[in-house]
C-alpha cells in the first residue's frame, strides 16, 4: 500500500509583530482581556509587499529544501487559503509560477480553517491512488485584511503567516506500523453558515468584505465537533488517545484546544501550542505549528501526530499520522 510521508516541512511569517497592547491604542480592548479569554499575545500582520502568495512561497521553498527536492519532483501543489491575492488565479497556480514550475498541476482549497486538513486529505487521495509522488502543500493566510479592525469582537484573534509539507509517496505494509498518513476524515454542515462568515464576495457584493462571527456560538460547537472527528481517527486506526505522541490542533483559542485535549484525555505535555505568538492564522495554522515542532526537534520518527481543525461552514476534519 503506498503511504504519504512529510518529508519536508517550512513555515514563514510577516516581518511585523502586533501586540495586544498595541491593540489597546486603536480599539477598546485589553491584554488581560485577550489573553484571558484566547491565550493570544500577539500575530504577525502582513505589511506592504508581503501578500499570501509571497508568504506561501517562502514556507514552500523551505519545505522543499527539507525534502531534498525541487519544484521539477513536483506533481501538484495545493494550497489552502480563505484569503486568496486575486480572486482567481488561485494562489497555488501563482506559487507554481514563483517556483518556477511549468509541468504539473496547482489548485487551491477553500475550508477556511480546516483548509490544511481538506488540502492534506486531497494531496494524500491522490498520493494513495498512484497518481502522485511528490506534493507541496502549502496552508496560507492574510487574515489581517479580511478584518474589520473597528470590531474587537474579532480583530482581535487573527493573524498572518504560512505553513507548508511535502508528502512523498512511500511503500507501506497497510498497517497502522505504516509511517505516513493513516486515515483522514473531513465534515462540514452549511447550516452554520452566519455563525461564521465574510459579508462580501465577488458574486453578492462586488466587494472582499469583512469577517463576522458569533464567537459564543463557534465555541460552542467547535469542542464537540473537533472531538467526534478524533474519535473517528481511533477508531479507524484502533487507536486511543495513548497512543497520541502529539497533538497539533488548529490554533484558535487556547481554551478551545484545553478544551478539546481534555475531553479526549490528551495530557497537556502533548499538545503542540502556538497560538499565544501567532493568533489564529485560519489555514495557515496547523502546518506552521508542524513545522515550529518539527524543527525544534520535538518530533521523532515513528511517533503518532495527531491534526485537527474546525472553522468557517462549518467545516471541521482530523489527520492521524505517523511521523
Ligand atoms: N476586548 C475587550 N472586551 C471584549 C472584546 C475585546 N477584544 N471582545 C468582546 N468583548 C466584550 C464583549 O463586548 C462582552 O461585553 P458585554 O458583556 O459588556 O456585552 C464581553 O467582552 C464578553 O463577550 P463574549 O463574546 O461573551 O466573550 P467570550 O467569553 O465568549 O469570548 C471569544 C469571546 C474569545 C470570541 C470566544 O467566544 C471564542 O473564543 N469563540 C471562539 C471563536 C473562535 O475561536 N473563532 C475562530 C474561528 S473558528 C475556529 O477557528 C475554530
């Protein structure tokens, strides 16, 4: 059975750190306020020159270089991004250009924040399916331009930056023993849909609009919706949450993912946190806590790597790995 193994991973970020306390100056907000509710000390805010697709770039080549290989091992490139440079071409087919890539094929995902998990799903379908060996997987974000900074009910919680892998086709025994991907499962339930949404778009305002949010809302279902797609991982996998090595959620909030780890009695020592220097970087944050991981030497080969995600749609997945 072929397996899709990371075999490289990179992340980058704007140049320009926000803290809460500069916050503080331009809207009716507090530190103490911010950090108590969301863990959240600061996010990285693009500045001029640095776009998604800028960002995407970077997190990309440092993957490949990871990897060992160049854009010509490529068969795809996908990316996840809720906040495109243009509303087409899609920002995969603009980072296939940068990388001077011309064969091959590139296409974004929209899940919003799980749009990591939607991406990684899809590269790792055509990976198993033999139709791939290498693909780039970049989740990419300029969340920071789709805010209403007036609104401290949501300026507050987002931020910038790009995480990537590159999965590699491997021969596996069809074991959970395999490295690699194990099982992935994605959902999604439009009935949601005003809890949390952009009031704009090409197709009903001619304009990109402004993020909104009923935040009580999304953090009541967000817990029981993250758990249900984890339960499903063990249970594909005959798995249980001893056998998690780490835990890398999707950084929204940190009462979210204490939240989350503790309904599935997921210690807090194994659970990866980023949140308090980034915000939440929607489809950017998974793969950017991945790499922050890898590259501190936390992960090991053959451990177990637990991804989730939930966000706007609703949509909400997992991805149960061995590193
Ligand atoms: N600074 C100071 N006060 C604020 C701020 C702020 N930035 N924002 C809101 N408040 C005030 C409110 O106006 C309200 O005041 P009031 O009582 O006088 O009316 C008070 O704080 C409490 O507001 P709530 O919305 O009830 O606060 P809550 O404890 O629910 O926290 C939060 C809000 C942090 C948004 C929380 O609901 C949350 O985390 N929700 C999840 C949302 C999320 O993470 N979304 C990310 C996208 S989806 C995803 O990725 C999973």
């Amino acid at each position: 059975m072929i397996r899709s193994v990371i075999s490289g991973f990179g992340h980058a970020f704007p140049k320009r750190i926000v803290t809460n306390k500069e916050l503080e100056e331009t809207i009716d907000t507090n530190d103490a306020w911010i950090i108590q509710r969301t863990g959240i000390k600061q996010r990285y805010v693009a500045g001029e020159g640095e776009t998604t697709a800028s960002l995407g770039e970077e997190a990309g080549r440092k993957a490949l270089d990871r990897a060992g290989i160049t854009s010509d091992d490529l068969d795809f490139i996908i990316v996840a991004t809720t906040t495109p440079d243009n509303t087409f071409p899609a920002t995969a087919v603009d980072i296939q250009n940068r990388l001077g890539m011309t064969h091959g094929a590139a296409f974004d995902v929209q899940a919003v924040c799980s749009g990591f998990i939607f991406a990684l799903t899809t590269a790792d379908t055509y990976i198993k399916s033999g139709m791939a060996k290498n693909i780039l997987v970049i989740g990419a974000e300029t969340m920071s331009r789709l805010m209403d900074w007036e609104d401290r009910t949501t300026c507050v919680l987002f931020g910038d930056g790009s995480g990537a892998v590159v999965l590699s086709a491997h021969q596996g025994d069809g074991t959970t023993a395999d490295r690699g991907i194990l099982t992935t499962h994605l959902r999604s339930d439009g009935s949601h849909k005003e809890k949390l949404y952009v009031d704009g778009g090409p197709s009903s305002t001619q304009t990109v609009g402004h993020l909104r949010m009923q935040g009580r809302d999304v953090f009541k279902h967000a817990v029981g919706m993250i758990t249900d797609v984890i339960e499903d991982a063990f249970e594909a996998t005959s798995m249980t949450a001893e056998d998690v090595d780490w835990f890398i959620p999707h950084q929204a909030n940190k009462r979210i993912i204490d939240a989350s780890a503790k309904k599935l009695n997921i210690p807090p020592e194994k659970v990866v946190i980023n949140v308090d220097q980034t915000g939440n970087t929607s489809a950017g944050s998974i793969p950017i806590a991945l790499s922050q991981a890898a590259e501190s030497g936390r992960l090991e080969k053959g451990q177990m790597i637990l991804l989730e995600a939930m966000g706007g749609g609703f949509t909400w997945g997992s991805v149960f790995l061995r590193w």
